[in-house]
C-alpha cells in the first residue's frame, strides 16, 4: 500500500513536470510549426537563472516561478521574433520550414549550451531546498517534492484554464487546428505564432525552476528533457496540447512504476516505449 | 460594395486568375459559377486575403483592401465560409461558433449574436456541447453557416455551400440564404451548382479557365446558349 502510494507520488512529480515541459514543446510544435530541439536548454537557463538567484540573492525558489518564468517568455518571444519569425519569411513553404526549423533549433541548442558553459562553468551545481520529511497519517514524503509535484499540477490546471476558458486560449487552440481557418476568425496568426513560442518558454522556464528545488544541475541536462517532451508529445498525439498534459502524466506514472522496480531500466523503458508507440500507436494517444 | 478590378494572381509560376473584374452591389445575390478548377476558390481567397495577387485591387465599401490579411479583412465586416467549412473539429459547437465572433467588436456582443443564430439554427444550442467533428455533414455546414454569421458582417461569402449535400438540403440551404439576405446581408456565392445557384441570384459572373467570360442578370446568364450548353446541359 506504501509503496503504491510512493510510486504514485513519484509519478505525479516526475508527471507534473514532464506535463510541463511538453506542453511547452507542443506549444512551439502544435501552433508554430517548430519542433524546438532547443527546448531543454531553455530548461537548462531557467535551472540555472533559479540557482543564481537563490544562492547569491537569496530568492525562495518558489518566488522565482515569477520571476524566471517571464523572463524565460521574453527570452522565447525574441528568438521567435528574430529567428525564426526571419526564417519562415524565407522559407515559405511550410514543410521547408518545419524542417529548417529544427535545423535552427539545433543551432541555438548548441549556442545556448556553449554560452551556458562559459557562463556557469562545467561544474555540477545545486542548493537544499526543503530537505526535510513531511508526515502525511503514516506516510512520509520528501517536502520539496511535495511542493513541486502541488505546484505543477495548479501551473497545469491553470493553463489549462487559460486554453479553454479565454478568448487567447480559444485562439490558441483554434490556431493549431486550423491556422488559415483561425485567420479567417480574425486571429492575427503572425502574433498567435510568437505568442505560442513565449508561452512555450514560458513553461520550460516554470520547468527549469521547479527542477532546480529537487536536482542537480549541469549545463548538459537539457538534452535529456527535451528528449522526454518529445516522448510526451508522441504518446499524446503530436501537437495536441490536451495529449501533452495527460500524456506527461501517464509517463510520469510509468516512470514510478518502472522506477519501483528496477531504478536503473527507466531510461530503457522510455525508449522502448516510445518505439513501440511509433509501431502501434503513431497518432497518440488524442491524435488526430 | 465590393469591387474587384483586373486581378491577376499565381500559385508560383502558374497564372490561375486573368484580369478578373467583379462587383457586388449592396443587397445583392451574386453567384460566381464555373467549372471544378476555374478558380472560383482562388477569387474568394484573394478577396479575403488568404492568397496574395500579384496585381489588380479589391476594394470594399470605398477602401481598399488588396492584399491585406485575413484578420484585417474580417474586421471590416466580410465573412468567409470557406470551402468544406473549416470547422475547428475539436472544439464544441458553441465554440467554434464563439471563434466566429473572435474579432474585438463581435466579441463583446457574443451573447447577443449567439442568441440569434440559435433561433436560426435551434439544432445548434441542443448540441452545443458537442465535438464539431462529430457531426454529419449537414450540421457541419449548418454550423460553417452559424460561425459566418456571429462577426455580423455585411458581406458574406460563401464558397461551395452546397457541396456534398443531400438535395432536399441544397435547396433549404439556398432558402437560408435569401432568408440572410432579406436580413441585410449581401452575398456572393461560388457553386458548382449552376441552375440552383441561378435561381436564386440576382447577377452571375462566369468564371472559365481563369477568367470572367460573361456576366449579367440571372435571366439573362439563363436564356444564354453558351451558359444553356456549357453548364446546364440543355
Ligand atoms: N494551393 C495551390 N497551389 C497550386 N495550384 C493551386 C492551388 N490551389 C488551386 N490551384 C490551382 O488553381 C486552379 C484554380 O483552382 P480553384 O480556385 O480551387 O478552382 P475552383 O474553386 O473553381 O474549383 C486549379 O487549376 C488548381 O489546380
Ligand atoms: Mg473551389
């Protein structure tokens, strides 16, 4: 019973974040067309930019939620105002420009993580952040981890709001079903674009600092996440933002069950999983 | 109200429109007809904005509007029910009819607007909830129709309205349509549907490999030979 409770419990953390991180991705994939290999270093900045301001400045973690997280969103709203905003003007076929995207998005993996280095230096860094045992009747759970896994699910309940209760939201998602469709509503599909690319840095960033309270961190980790979102991304149905949220669960869930077992199998077990979703189940889980 | 001069507009090296000129005057029906591939489609899309011309100009109630995007041009008041209707297939009834209503103006006065196109189409409140692409084909359309109709706009367009519909419902669609218009609304129609669209219209353009190669009153397109024979089959 115990530990079904615990793999539950790892599973919503690691779920809340994976739903965060994909969502992003899905954001940037869904709408803007760009599968952003770059994504995970936005993670990687948002990590690091946390710990900066925890330990030199003494900022709570959770206080940088509002300040990382918009910072992160202008960062996202530049790179697609200058990047690839440039890029899709020169490259107007839409499937030349998916392509080229990711090829962009490769470049400024590598520049980020290159400036990164020489920034933050290779050295693996962290702080404690609520180390401490919380009792819950007979079970104990590790604080920090409680606070992340809480504050993921409210930050994905939330934008989930924004997505079907406001009239941006209904655009947003009107906008990834059928852009020239949407344009037709009136929605200014340039704008909603870049919009859609903040907000998916948005969500790397709330990512990166919730990551920050539990993990190590080292300017490489970036890889790895986006790897997972796109997992993610897969077994909810490529660019369904809905399939990105539910999907982050389920393989957050997985990855307590699997990790219950044998600790050492899970990165296994995600490729595995992600193979066969391709053999079997290509369209996801609410694909289309 | 609308007028359309000597446009000519590409897909990349293609030519598809010829010198196209077109008007539509306030209140009227005006149905564009040809052949599958005359580029009926690629006239309303340049009209909207949706594909660029490499020449000519559409104006609309006095300004003009060549090449403006689509967001600019429904803002002054055209809505466009695009070919097989284009709904958001995951989204309910009700909000790809909130959609319809998108721009800042209509937005405020959403409630109001999706009142009365409840009393137009009741069948759309009893399933509001539902997925639109869950719907049979006749209630896609009838939602497509719905969604044109809560920007309220002036100038409404509509393209292939009737297309793969049952006939008894071809011929309520085309009701509805002089219904809307009776209501204010001026329209310019694309069918395939030649004699239907004719009965109802007041003026037809004929459009043939790219160009207008006639236009007049109904009457008249009618009693044409050249209409009798190429679209009509008599
Ligand atoms: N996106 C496109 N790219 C290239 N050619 C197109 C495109 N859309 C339409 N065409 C071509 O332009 C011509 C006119 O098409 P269209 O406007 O759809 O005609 P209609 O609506 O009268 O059937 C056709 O020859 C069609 O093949
Ligand atoms: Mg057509």
């Amino acid at each position: 019973m115990i530990s079904f409770i615990n793999i539950l419990v790892n599973g919503l953390l690691m779920g809340g974040i994976y739903a965060i991180t994909a969502v992003g991705l899905s954001m940037q994939y869904g709408v803007a067309r760009i599968l952003n290999i770059a994504h995970g270093e936005f993670i990687m900045v948002a990590a690091f930019l946390t710990w900066m301001l925890h330990t030199t400045l003494g900022i709570n973690p959770i206080l940088c939620l509002a300040i990382v997280g918009p910072i992160l969103f202008v960062l996202g709203y530049l790179v697609r105002h200058y990047l690839f905003k440039t890029l899709k003007e020169k490259t107007p076929s839409p499937a030349a420009f998916e392509g080229n995207s990711m090829l962009m998005a490769f470049g400024l993996l590598f520049v980020i993580q290159s400036l990164a280095t020489y920034i933050w230096g290779k050295n693996i860094v962290g702080y404690d952040f609520m180390r401490y045992s919380v009792y819950l009747g007979e079970i104990r759970f590790a604080a920090n981890r409680l606070v992340i896994m809480i504050t993921a699910v409210i930050i994905c309940f939330l934008f989930y709001l924004f997505l079907t209760k406001t009239r941006t939201g209904k655009a947003i998602r009107a906008s990834s079903q059928d852009p020239d469709a949407a344009a037709l509503m009136g929605v200014d599909i340039n704008r909603m674009l870049t919009l859609c690319f903040a907000l998916g840095a948005l969500m790397a960033g709330f990512a990166g600092v919730l990551l920050s309270m539990e993990y190590k961190l080292d300017t490489f980790m970036g890889m790895g996440h986006t790897i997972i979102a796109i997992i993610v991304m897969v077994l909810g149905g490529l660019g369904s933002i809905p399939g990105s949220l539910v999907g982050g669960f389920i393989l957050g869930i997985f990855y307590g069950i699997v990790s219950g077992i044998e600790p050492g199998l899970t990165e296994a077990a995600y490729y595995l999983l992600f193979m066969l979703l391709l053999l079997f189940k290509p369209s996801g889980l609410f694909g289309r | 109200m609308l007028e359309v001069k000597n446009l000519n507009v590409f897909y990349g090296n293609v030519q598809v429109l010829w010198d196209v000129c077109l008007r539509v005057e306030e209140g009227e029906i005006v149905a564009l007809v040809g052949a599958n591939g005359a580029g009926k489609t690629t006239l309303l899309n340049a009209i909207t904005g949706l594909v660029k011309p490499a020449s000519g100009s559409v104006t609309f109630m006095g300004q003009d509007i060549t090449g403006l995007p689509p967001n600019a041009v429904v803002e002054l008041g055209i809505s466009y029910f695009p070919e097989g209707g284009r709904l958001f297939p995951d989204m309910s009834i009700l909000e790809n009819l909130e959609m319809g209503a998108f721009i800042k103006s209509s937005w405020k006065k959403r409630k109001e607007r999706l009142e009365k196109v409840y009393q137009i189409f009741p069948l759309l409140k009893e399933r509001r909830k539902q997925m639109a692409k869950t719907l049979s084909g006749g209630e896609r359309q009838m939602l497509a129709m719905g969604r044109v109709l809560m920007s309220d706009p002036k100038l409404g367009l509509f393209d292939e309205l009737s297309y793969g519909m049952a006939p008894k419902l071809v011929k309520e669609s085309f009701k509805m349509l002089q219904k809307l218009r009776d209501n204010g609304l001026t329209i310019l129609l694309n069918e395939q549907n030649v004699k239907q669209s004719l009965e109802i219209a007041d003026r037809a353009y004929v459009l043939e490999n790219g160009r207008i190669v006639s236009g007049g009153s109904c009457e008249e397109l009618l009693h044409s030979d050249h209409v009798r024979k190429a679209y009509l089959g008599l």
